[in-house]
C-alpha cells in the first residue's frame, strides 16, 4: 500500500471518529490527511509519467 493511500485510509478513520463525537478538529485532520494522500499520490503518478517520457525518449540503444 502506498503512503499516499495509508494517509487516505488513517484520514477516513479520522474523520469518521471526529463525526461520531463531535470532535470538529478531528474531522478536519481527517480531511486534511486525505487531502495529503491525494497529493502523494498525484506526485507519484507525475514522476512515473516522467520516466516513461524519459525512456521513451532515450535512442533504441539504451533501452
């Protein structure tokens, strides 16, 4: 499992917990933590893009 989707899965159960008590503080480190998880997976996806592109560009040579 990824970091960015342990992140996604620890902001669930955080904000779930925050709903179930009331805790308004909880539940927006739940939101953020998803949001955190989003992004590191957004990250990773652009960095495996861009060695695609790389070694598409690299002469029949090196591949």
């Amino acid at each position: 499992m990824s970091d960015g989707a342990m992140d996604k899965l620890k902001g669930k159960g955080k904000e779930a917990v925050g709903k179930l008590t009331g805790d308004r503080r909880k539940e927006a480190e739940g939101k953020a933590d998803q949001a955190k998880g989003g992004a590191k997976d957004a990250a990773d996806g652009v960095g495996e893009r861009a060695k695609g592109v790389k070694d598409s560009l690299a002469p029949d040579d090196e591949k």
